[in-house]
C-alpha cells in the first residue's frame, strides 16, 4: 500500500471522528440560549414552587410536624404543576413564579383569618358565601400574630428574589420564544397533568396509598393532615352531588306518598308559632366547668331545668362558629347536611326552586308566614330563598326604623320588639308564623363599644373574648324573658321555639379548655360532638306537656313543634317522625340511634338510605 493512500485512510477516519462530534456540537450552538436558559433557571423553577407549599401551609400549622412525608411529595408536585401551567399560559417563567407566590401569599393570608373567624378554612364552595363575607367582613378585628408576619415577609422575599439581575433571570432567556402552537401544547399538557392529579385524589385508592385524611367534618385537621392546597383539591370532588345507593326517581316518588295519609289539613287550634333562632347563642358549661361572677343564661336555664310548659334540651347542629343559614335550612325543611357536602351552604348552592317547608305546610292551614332578620336581605341569599320556602313575608334591617343597637348589630329586644308589634297588627285570630334569626351575638368579641360594657367576668380565665361573648349571652337571656313574659299575658295561643344557630369559634373557647390543659386541635371525637351543641327551648303560653332534656337535632326540631302544636303533619314530616325513631340524631358529623350510639354519619348512609333518596328527590328531582 501505497504511503498516499495510507495517509488518506488515517485522514478519513479523522473526518469520520469529527462528524460524530459535529452534529451534537452544531445543535448546542444551534440551541445554546435555551440551554443555557435551563442551566440558569431550572433550579428556580423547582425551588420556588416548594417553597411556596411550605409557606401557605405556615399560616396555619407546621407541616413538617402534622404532614407526612408521602403528602408533603403530593403538595409539592401539584405545586409544581401549577407552575407549568402558568409558565406556558404567560410564556414567562418570571411571571409563573411571581404569580405563584402572590397567590398563595394572599390566598393562605385569607385562609388564615377565616380559619380565625369561624374555626374552618375556605372550602371551594366558599365562593357562592363571598358577598355575605363581604358584607361582615369590616365587623371583625384584624390582628396579626408574629408566626403570620414572618411568613408574609418570606413570601416577599421570595416574590423579591425574581427581580435579582442575573440571579436567574436574564432579559433574553426569560421568556419563552418558542411559536405560538408550542406555548399551547404545553398548556394543553399542563392543564391535563393537573386534571389528572385532581382526579387522582379523588380515587379511595389514593387516600389509602398516601394516607391522606378525608373526614370533611373536620375541614381544618384535613388541612393540616393533608396540607392546605391538597385539602381544598380534595373538597373539589364535593362540588358536585352524588345520588344517594339505587336512587329511582319514581320510587322516592312513591315512597314520599305512602306517607301521605290524606289527613285532613286542619285543626281546631292553631297557635301562632314564632320561631327565635338566636345567632351564636350556646351554652359553653358544656365544654367544661368555669367559674362566672354571674350566671349569665338563668331565665333560660331556669326553663331547661324542668319550666312550666316547656320542652327543652339540647340541639345538634351541623355548624360550628359559621355558617348560620345551613340550621336555617334544616329547622325549615327538615332536610339534613349529613347528605349535602360538609361546609357547603344549601341556601346558595341547592335551593334554586320552591321546596315544600314547614311554613309552606303552614300557609296551607290558613297560618300567615313571615320572616325577620335584622341584617342585610342579600345575605345568604336569604332575599330569594324565603318566598322559595314558602315566606310570604320578610323584614330586614332596611325595614326597621333606628332600631337599638349593641355593639354593631340589631339588638334581639328591638327584633323582639319588631315580633310583638307584627302580632299587635295582625287580624285577629289569624294564626302567624315567625321565622325570626337575630344578629346581636354576630362575632367578633374582641372589640370594644361605647354601647356595650360587658358583665360577666371569668375570675380563673382571661379573656375578654369570652368575657364579651358570655355578656352578650346575659343580654339575650333577659330579652327572651321579656318576650315570653309578654305573650304570657296575650289570649292568643302562642308557641315560642328557641335556639342557637351554632357554637362560637375555637378562639372564643380556647381559655375553656385551657383550664384542663386542652385545645380546640386535640379534642376527642366525644368532645368534638359537644361542640355543634346548643340549647333549645319550646315553650307554650297554655298548658302543654312538659319535658327537659330531650335532646335532639335540627332536622327534627320543626316536625317536632308541629306535633307540640296539634296540627296535622305532611308527608315528609311523617316520615321523619318514624326516621326520627331509629336514629333521634342525625347531623353533618354524626348520627345516634335509638340505643345511644353514637356514628360518623358516613358509617350510616346505607341505613339513612331512604332518607337519603327523599331528601334528594325534593331538593335535586321532583
């Protein structure tokens, strides 16, 4: 061989070596920025996203102490998909991550003093409550705990971090250039990841693999178990509602039916029935002993504790510390939130057409209906959920002409007041319903008023929260017994039924539990229960069999009254009369049956199913 061919050879298999190389060489010069772009930023975009979990989280509890690792992993990378989502929306990954940590700034600082107001975080159907919390919104006291500062100045921090010249981002490399149909091809992409990701928890599979905690009676343990953002992915899946097991429309027809014995509707006695659901009034001696200068409920306890003509006892509610047209709902319907996604509000969301009530019941036996509520009519949707219910009749605070005032709200004397005049200027012996729910215990109670000077003292606790709380109680207590005493003296047969919408917030009965080293997050289930417990009285100004301490919920308390009075009952009420029987309990967290025991009422569905498929049919199918 010649030494010209073997040079040739050797300087082939040189260019043979440099073409391999070539090509990969060629593209990264070809892509060099946006490799370079990813070198740069890539880092970022995975930090900031964990950050940003860790820090929403922060507002309310420690998430490496309450969350496990596993669902810490699940926070994280929807936190990072939705940093995808918004780096192909905007086309800017500076933008994606500072509205990422703006969000989740503002959203955690909301979820934080709601959490504070009611003793619940925002729920995904808080989003039809948002003009009633508007409406509230500049009654209560916005302070701020040292632990919420620090995590507001670590997300501006971190909001900060993105405008560091060459931290990360450069002018030319933050950007994505890529055509149009690329950007929409990962937002495609991007959006369903994230849907897939919902979808996945809302698999049973899931909670089981990742042991997350999906009792929504407890909204705010799941979102410190499950972490604040997972939580509320999680309550999505409840936006919807499901039919109850083999629900036919034509046999829940046909078992509301059987009910109606076609027994005539009417009666020789028909006392006017007034009705006084008094915001946040409850009785906290249930929660434990405390020591008070003065009893501050003793007309009210006096008639608990065996009053002539009186049944009391104490009402399960499905609320806690919010929430207040959910007892509305089911004093006035009969229905319950066992079926209807806990912290959702019917009035809102479900009560769209007529729905057969107890005043609608009433209006069908001669009764004139009415409504008092001395705040705004738009609240709860109240202005359009009361003639749906059968009210024919509603006054509000724009009806009442300068009424008293305690604190910021609507005296109960003055809507009690507003009661005995509308019974003065009715027509004579025609008989009246009042659905009255006062204002004046409304939180917060941690202000102070020139037209409030509390009266109850606490020697052992310290705090005016609840020194302020229990005052107002003492206030409502002496209004109730001016109105009974007042109808005491009329000729007309006259029912008053009287309860609590819920219990105060955690905040208010903290120093309760302070005092056998507890708090509000390390409850039994027992004593869980003992918090959607309020006391309830009816009360009659003629003779009616008396009885105290009859214990009951909400669902039932309306069918009850009516018996009381004498008056033929509906269908619906019927049936009830008989669930009432095989289960005298039924609320959002619990059901007791006849023999005292007591239920997540999840664990009963399949018994409850009947009630379940008639609740469904009047509100969703007829």
């Amino acid at each position: 061989m010649s030494k010209y061919k073997l040079i040739s050879k050797q300087h082939a298999k040189t260019n043979k070596r440099k073409n391999i190389f070539s090509k990969p060489i060629s593209l990264i010069k070809e892509h060099k920025d946006s490799i370079l772009w990813g070198l740069r930023n890539i880092p970022l975009m995975l930090i900031i996203p964990v950050i940003n979990y860790y820090l929403l989280d922060l507002y309310i509890h420690n998430p490496f102490e309450d969350t496990k690792i596993k669902i810490q992993f699940l926070n994280i990378w929807l936190f990072e998909l939705l940093m995808l989502f918004f780096l192909f929306l905007f086309g800017s990954l500076r933008a994606s991550l500072r509205i990422q940590t703006v969000f989740f700034m503002l959203a955690g600082l909301a979820n934080y003093y709601v959490l504070e107001f009611r003793s619940a975080p925002i729920m995904p159907w808080d989003i039809y409550s948002v003009g009633t919390a508007a409406s509230v919104a500049d009654n209560f006291e916005y302070t701020i705990e040292k632990n919420t500062i620090l995590v507001l100045l670590s997300f501006i921090a971190v909001f900060a971090a993105t405008w560091i010249p060459n931290f990360s981002f450069k002018k030319t490399l933050g950007q994505f250039k890529y055509k149009w149909y690329v950007r929409l091809g990962g937002l495609l992409i991007s959006a369903l990841l994230l849907s897939s990701f919902t979808n996945m928890m809302h698999e049973d599979s899931t909670v089981g693999k990742y042991g997350l905690y999906d009792k929504l009676f407890t909204p705010t343990v799941m979102s410190k178990r499950d972490g604040v953002a997972l939580a509320f992915l999680m309550e999505l899946e409840y936006l919807s509602i499901d039919k109850p097991q083999d629900y036919d429309t034509d046999e829940a027809e046909a078992l509301l039916t059987s009910y109606d014995t076609n027994e005539a509707k009417d009666a020789e006695v028909k006392p006017n029935i007034i009705v006084i659901m008094n915001e946040a009034f409850s009785d906290l001696s249930i929660l434990g002993d405390f020591e008070t200068n003065e009893d501050y409920m003793p007309f009210i306890r006096s008639l608990m504790n065996g009053g002539e003509n009186t049944v009391s006892g104490y009402l399960n509610v499905s609320v806690l510390g919010g929430n207040t047209a959910n007892t509305e709902f089911e004093f006035l319907t009969g229905n319950t939130m066992a079926f209807l996604p806990q912290g959702s509000v019917a009035y809102q969301q479900y009560v769209k057409d007529e729905l057969y009530s107890i005043p609608t019941h009433l209006k069908s036996l001669g009764y004139e209906t009415y409504a008092l509520h001395p705040y705004n009519s738009t609240g709860w949707n109240r202005n359009t959920v009361y003639p749906m219910l059968g009210i024919d009749t509603s006054y509000f605070k724009k009806h009442m002409k300068s009424p008293e005032l305690i604190r910021k709200y609507v005296s109960d004397s003055a809507c009690y007041d507003a009661i005995k005049n509308l019974y003065k200027n009715k027509e004579e012996g025609k008989p009246m319903f009042m659905f009255n729910v006062t204002m004046q215990n409304h939180s917060s109670y941690t202000e102070s008023f020139d037209n409030f000077t509390p009266e109850i003292t606490l020697p052992d606790i310290s705090s005016k929260t609840l020194s302020n709380y229990l005052s107002l109680m003492k206030i409502s207590d002496s209004a109730t017994q001016d109105l009974l005493h007042f109808f005491q003296n009329e000729d007309e047969e006259t029912i008053i039924v009287f309860f609590g919408d819920h219990q105060p917030t955690n905040s208010v009965v903290s120093g309760i539990y302070k005092q056998y080293g507890k708090s509000a997050s390390s409850l039994t289930q027992e004593e869980e229960y003992l918090r959607y417990q309020v006391p309830y009285f009816i009360w009659a100004n003629y003779d009616i069999e008396e009885a105290s301490g009859v214990d009951t919920s909400v669902n039932y308390l309306g069918m009850d009254v009516l018996e009381l009075a004498g008056l033929p009952l509906y269908d619906y009420a019927r049936f009830l009369q008989e669930q009432q029987e095989q289960f005298p309990i039924v609320t959002s967290i619990r059901a007791t049956d006849s023999e005292g025991n007591n239920y997540d009422v999840k664990d009963v569905m399949e018994e409850l199913n009947a009630y379940h498929s008639l609740q469904y049919y009047q509100v969703f199918d007829s």
